[in-house]
C-alpha cells in the first residue's frame, strides 16, 4: 500500500468541527468565473445550446437527416437560416415544434409520474459520500424497479387509452419547446430555493455565469434530491421512449423495423438497464459529489439528454435510401456489436473497479484488484487515489470505453451523413472537458499529491499514447 510521511501542518491539529466549520466557511467565499469562458462563455452557451438542439432536429425532421445549412456565406442567407418563415430556422419551430398544452401535458404527466415514482416505489436507502462539513446524505435508489414499472408501464397505459405509441415522435417538437422552457424556469426556482434556504455557495455574482453553474449543490425536499431526480429519471427513461416511439413510427410508416434500427435500440436500451442495475455507482460521480444544480444540469438533464441521445433514431426514422429506410448487412450487424461489446466491457468494468475501491478499501482487510493488495496515493486531505488495476494503467479509461461506446451507436446509421455522428462529437468533447476540468480541480484540490499520482500514472485515455 502506498502512503507518504510528512510533517503535520496546523491543518492536521483541527478537530472534526473546526475543519467542517472552514470547509463551510470556504464554500461562501466569491469564487472567479474562470469556467466554460467565464461570464460571457456560460452567457453564450446559455442560449447557443437550445438552438443547436433545434437546428439538429429541425435537420431530421424537414431534410432526411442532412445538417440544414445557410445557402450562401452572406448576412441575408444567415438571416434567412435562422429568421426565415419558410424555410428558416424559427419557421422550422413555428411549423413543428411550437409549444402547445397538449404537448405540456403530456410532459408534465411524464416528469410527476416519475416524481411519484422516486417518491413512493420502495427502494435501498444508501449514503452518499462525504461533502464539505462532514455531511452524508441519504438516497432512496429506486431506479432499478421504477425503470420496469415505465417500461412496461406506460405502453400498458398508452394501450388502455387507445393512445398509439407513436405519440411521443409526433410530439417530440413541441415537448423540446416545453422543455426548453420549463429549464429556464425551473433553474430560476433553484435560484430561489437556495436562497430561501440559504444553501448558496461558491458563487461569482455574475447572473449568467451562476444561472449556468448552479446556486446550491444538493436542493431538496426533505430526503427528495432534485439534482439526482433529474439526472437519471424524466431523462434516461424518457430517450428511451422516444427510441421506442421512433421505432413504432418506422413500422408504420414501412412495415418494418430494420436491423440497424433494432441494433440502436438495443444497445441504448442495455446501456440504461445497466445503468439503473449499477445505479449506486452514480453517488461516487462529479455531478453528485462537486457540481451545483444550474442550468447546465437542469438543460443538460431534461433537454439534451432525451431529446440528443435519440438522434441516431431519429435519422434511421427519416433518412432514407431509395425510398427504403437504411439498411445494414448481418456481418457489419456483427462487427458494430463486438466494437460496442469492448467499448461497453471498458467502461463498465473500470468505473466498477473504482466503485468497489471506495466502497472496500477501508472496510474490507481482504480486498483485492486482480488477485492484490490494491495500491493508492494517501493524499494530505485524506483521499486515496488509486494505482492499481485500470486505474494505474490509465487515469480515464473509463472515458475511453463511454466515448467508444458514443461512436459505435452512430454505425448503424452508416455515412449518407454526419447528423446521427453528432453524439460521438459531443460525447467525445465532453469527456475531452471534464478530464481536463477534473486534472486543474485535482491539482488545486491535492497540490503536490497529485503531481505524485501523475507521475505513476501519466496517461489518460490511451497507454503509451495519450
């Protein structure tokens, strides 16, 4: 086991309050807004985002999946792509995706019967991690036996109303409006709550950059967390059903579901079943543990996630080939399932290793990683960083499996366009950003310990490459 001797500092000689009370009183300093460009980057990304998210769908749904693009390079065909009534981008919403009560309500039935969900299905009540001041919160996950009840749950009820399933497709413009706008008002609520309850912490006093970064780390009604509700409830299960919905429309539409169509489905849908399997696994991450619930969450969690990830469904729906959808052979059916069995095996197992370490290493004398006595940097702060495993081959590895993972999802949609690649592109930044967000916060958090840790383990995604 790996640990180092020092000489004790006058943070050593604290008692357990003294140093809860200075993590508190730390969390209210006025921090600099040097994240995602600062006040006019989360300004900017505040607003660009929504209307990439359109400009996307608005390129599935009126153009068979080719990216809609300005016809020349001159302010009046800029003008024309984003302002046009015809043809433009705000024509586009106007004729799909304006919001409308029907589409309200049935998203607003969709986000309370999830809520209803997370509050009353039984469930395991596990603590979360430690947060500045010592505290543990609790979380009922019931995410496992709520993910059943909704997938056999609302197509017996769509059924038993004689709604066709298809609904969810021929609404998706006018939910994403709905949704769109309800961030907007729900993180303005957040701003609120915390200040109600004074919970406000490392804030900049820059409206725009604190409306994207979040005011409080943890709003709650009682044991009811918003943050992780949102995270992995109306979001996850709502992709899904959109890709089911998508998938019911092709059936309509051809009278059939092709390969590459059921291929996709699969593979998201396993990918959120082991999700909620490993549902635990989520308290040990950054947006549990460090972010604050703002809008880049509230947008990112509501709106992009179901209504991004379903883009590759999207395309296999509206794109087509001579009239006929998009088609793929049994060997490349073959081929994108190994890619997408490594890929998933990757990150599966090496999040499952960090997991098990947090959960073992202090409580289970014989805990082993690969048949040995897992080995750790002993930080200053009292954190263990691990090298052993996965994690002292590589210090992401896990980005390397979910980012393989986001390019073979696109493969079914074969290369007419780059549209159903946009995930791969997007995911594949985000990791790129986060790793790099994490590397500057593990320097400020750990200083020197971590330096150490770099140097035992030098590589971040590829061993011997990068």
């Amino acid at each position: 086991m790996a640990s180092r001797t020092r000489t004790p500092s006058k943070k050593d000689n604290e008692s357990d309050n003294e140093k809860f009370a200075r993590e508190i009183a730390e969390l209210k300093k006025p921090v600099q807004p040097t994240e995602f460009g600062g006040a006019y980057g989360t300004l900017f990304l505040t607003f660009v985002l929504p209307i990439v998210l359109y400009w996307i769908w608005a390129s599935m749904e009126f153009n068979e999946g080719y990216l809609l693009r300005p016809k020349a390079l001159s302010p009046s065909a800029f003008y024309d792509f984003f302002l046009s009534d015809e043809d433009g981008l705000w024509g586009y919403i106007k004729k799909g995706a304006w919001p409308t009560w029907k589409a309200a309500a049935l998203y607003f039935s969709w986000f309370f019967f999830q809520a209803f969900l997370q509050a009353f299905v039984p469930g395991p009540i596990v603590l979360g991690v430690p947060l500045p001041g010592g505290q543990r919160l609790k979380y009922k996950l019931n995410g496992w036996a709520s993910w059943w009840i909704t997938v056999f749950g609302v197509p017996a009820i769509l059924y038993a109303l004689g709604i066709p399933f298809t609904i969810l497709y021929e609404n998706y413009g006018s939910n994403l409006s709905v949704v769109v706008l309800f961030s907007f008002a729900f993180t303005l609520f957040l701003k609120f709550h915390a200040k109600v309850v004074d919970n406000e912490e490392r804030m900049s006093g820059y409206f725009w950059y604190d409306f994207w970064m979040g005011f409080e780390r943890n709003p709650r009604f009682g044991d009811f967390d918003l943050k992780l509700f949102c995270e992995v409830r109306p979001s996850l299960m709502l992709w899904v059903l959109f890709n089911f919905s998508m998938a019911a429309k092709q059936y309509e539409q051809f009278g059939e579901i092709t390969l590459s169509t059921a291929l996709v489905l699969a593979f998201h849908f396993w990918y959120v079943t082991d999700y909620y399997y490993h549902e635990e696994y989520i308290l040990t991450t950054m947006d549990v543990i460090t972010e604050k619930f703002g809008f880049m969450l509230v947008f990112g969690d509501l709106a992009w996630v179901p209504f991004t990830y379903c883009f590759q469904m999207y395309y296999l729906l509206k794109h087509t080939v001579n009239g006929h959808p998009v088609q793929i052979s049994p060997y490349y059916c073959l081929f994108v399932i190994a890619l997408f069995s490594i890929g998933f095996y990757l990150f599966r197992w090496v999040n499952s290793q960090k997991h098990d370490f947090r959960r073992n290493v202090d409580t289970n004398p014989n805990y082993t990683i690969w048949g040995k006595k897992p080995t750790y940097i002993l930080t200053k702060r009292g954190t263990k960083l691990l090298t052993s495993g996965w994690w002292g081959i590589a210090r992401h590895l896990n980005y390397t499996g979910d980012m393989m993972i986001g390019w073979v999802w696109c493969l079914p949609c074969k290369f007419d366009s780059v549209a159903p690649y946009f995930y791969g592109l997007y995911f594949s930044s985000l990791d790129l950003h986060r790793c790099w967000r994490d590397h500057h916060e593990c320097q400020k958090k750990y200083g020197e310990d971590w330096e150490k840790y770099c140097k035992l383990v030098p590589y971040v995604f590829i061993p011997y490459i990068f």
